[in-house]
C-alpha cells in the first residue's frame, strides 16, 4: 500500500467531506530530511469533526490520526483544515 493509501486510510476517522493530498517529494529531492525516505506533503481536509476547534486542535487531530506515519513514511505535511462552512 503506498503512503498516500495510507494516508487516506488513516484520516478517514475524521470523516472527510473533501480530501486532497499532492505529493510533493520529488520537490524536495536531495533535501536532508528526505534521505531517510520520508515524504512531504499537502494535505487540504474538510470535515465537520473541524467545527468549534482551533487551528492547533485541528492539526493535532490530522496527527494523531497518522500515528507512527509521522515518524517514517511523512517527513513533511503541510496541512489545511477547513470546515463545509469554510469552503
């Protein structure tokens, strides 16, 4: 399963009404971080699990989804966290 796979997996606890993740490795190439494999990526999530929290809630809930991800597979993950309402 590819990390993208993955990555879909794991956030759909968060019930994504709307889900866009670009990998954006290949720009990092050669950068130190990305020797040891991990990936970096821009995630754009909406969801209605994103109501009434703060932009800092709203990433802690993005990383404690991915779990051990965060330690090998991703090295960077820009995150934007909207609400429906925020669209």
């Amino acid at each position: 399963m590819s990390t993208a796979d993955l990555i879909r997996q794991r956030l759909a606890v968060l019930e994504p009404e709307t889900f866009t993740l670009e990998d954006e490795s290949a720009q990092h190439k050669g950068h130190a971080g990305a020797a040891s494999g991990g990936g970096h990526f821009r995630l754009t999530l909406v969801s209605p699990r994103f109501r009434n929290l703060s932009t800092l809630a709203r990433h802690r809930l993005v990383y404690e989804s991915m779990g051990e991800l965060m330690q090998r597979e991703i090295h960077a993950l820009s995150i934007t966290a909207l609400t429906p309402e925020e669209l």
